[in-house]
C-alpha cells in the first residue's frame, strides 16, 4: 500500500483505542496509510460498532489493512479479550494508542461520585489495563515497542466542567512519565499527546453554542479549532522509527491556545 508518509510502519500492528470516531478514528486512518495493520477498538454498541466497521472499510478500501474489536477498556475482561485476539490474529501488538476518553461536562455542584468514577475508569483505568497488557506482550517478543497516549491540553489546565476528567488527563500524562523509566530498556516507548480544542463529538455540546464557539476559536492563535487530522500526524511520527529517542515526552497539539493566556 503506498502512502503520503512511505512506509514507516509497514509491518507493525497497531491498537487504536475508541478508533471508531474522532481522533481516534484519524489516527487509525493515518497508521494505515502508514502501513500499519491497525486493530480499531471500540466500545460496546451498536452505533460504535457501525462506526467502527465504517473506519475498517475506508482503511481497507485504501488498501490497508484494519480490523474491529469491541472491548470496554475500563474493563479488565475485555482488555484481557481484546489482546489476546491481537496475540492470536494479528501475531502482537507494535504500538497501543490509548485514544479513549469521556468528557461529560458537569458542574462541580452536580458532579456524583458515580460519573467522577466512570471518566476515571475509562479514561486512566482503561488506558493502565491496556498499557499493562501491551507492554507486557511487547517484552515477551522482545521487538521493542510504542505506547502513545492521548492525553489533553486539560492535563496542564483545569477546566470548571471537567472537574472529573482534568484529573484522569493529568494521570494519564504522569503514567506515561514513570512507564518511559520501566519500559526504557525493553526499547518500548511511552509519550503523551496533549490535544486542545478539537471539534470531535466529545465536546459537541460545548460547540453547538455559537457565541461559545466564537469565544474559543478568537483565543486560538492559529485561528481555529483543532481537526482530528491535525493530532493524527504526530501520533503517525511518535510510533515512527524517526521518534527512536523520545520517551517519557509529552507534544502539546493545540494551535497555540495554551500559551495565549495574556
Ligand atoms: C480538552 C479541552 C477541550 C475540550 C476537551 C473535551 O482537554 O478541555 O477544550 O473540548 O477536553
């Protein structure tokens, strides 16, 4: 299959989490025109299975090569059950991308124990248990590997409606600080990727409000929000042999909105 990147990673079999939509799914798309055989996980449902299945075909009608599997990552079952598909059919993992994320946004005073704990079952817990699986696989081969996890410009800042999920993208950021230190010397890799702003469904309800929409983008130096194409090309680069040295690095992605706090 021939691609805009070459063939940087043809050969590696990549896990995309919550690769049905949204980043996710640019980031799958982009592995395989990369020439990575990507597995498109995604959770329980009958329309994230749909959407799956419409992210395999685009990639197989490309030429790549992908194939879903519904697995809940806050699930320890599931993840159990969705790697060990990927040791029997597609022969180990390469690179785990650890894509998926709630952010229902709630007020503080409305925040339950029951949501704080659901954003952080999927969004740290899940990516803990799919990590731990991965790298555990990636060792035993012995070829080395790459772990890149989507955490979020809201790991650096708060937010007064993400009171639960701020944490989880903080965590998520430190997890993969402290498993770059363990992981070094199998040659596995573990960065970060630090989204700001980007219209995807997880924050369509902030968006939908136009003067909200207008607010945001005038904050963004380059002038707009973010697109999922926009993160998908640093994360095609950070499971590249190009990214061989970085590790434990996290590459904030957000048109400049972070440093324009005057
Ligand atoms: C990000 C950041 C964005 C928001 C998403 C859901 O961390 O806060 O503004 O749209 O979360």
């Amino acid at each position: 299959m021939t691609s805009g990147t070459g063939s940087s990673l043809e050969g590696k079999v990549a896990v995309v989490t919550g690769g049905g939509r949204g980043i996710g799914r640019a980031i799958a798309i982009r592995l395989a025109a990369a020439g990575a055989r990507v597995v498109v996980n995604h959770p329980p449902g009958d329309a994230e299975e749909a959407s799956a299945a419409g992210v395999v075909s685009l990639i197989r009608e490309a030429g790549g090569e992908a194939d879903p599997f519904s697995a809940d990552v806050s699930d320890r079952e599931s993840v159990q059950a969705l790697f060990s598909s990927v040791e029997t059919r597609q022969g180990g993992v390469d690179i785990l991308v650890n894509n998926a994320g709630v952010c229902p946004f709630e007020t503080w005073w409305d925040m339950t124990p029951e949501l704080f704990e659901r954003v952080f079952q999927v969004n740290l817990l899940g990516t803990f248990l799919c990590s731990h699986r991965a790298s555990s696989m990636m060792r035993a081969r012995g070829r080395g590997g790459r772990i890149i996890s989507l955490s979020s410009i809201s790991a650096l800042v708060g937010g007064g409606l993400q009171t639960h999920y701020t944490p989880t993208k903080a965590g998520v950021r430190s997890l993969m600080q402290s498993l770059a230190i363990v992981l070094g010397p199998y040659g596995i890799t573990c960065n970060s990727i630090l989204p700001g702003s980007i219209r995807t469904d997880i924050n369509r309800v902030v968006y939908e409000d136009p003067e909200r929409l207008r607010h945001d983008e005038a904050r963004v130096p380059l002038g707009r929000l973010g697109r999922p194409e926009d993160i998908a090309g640093a994360v095609a680069f950070l499971a590249s042999d190009e990214a061989a040295y970085i590790t434990g690095a996290d590459l904030l992605i957000d048109g400049g909105l972070f440093v324009n706090l005057q």
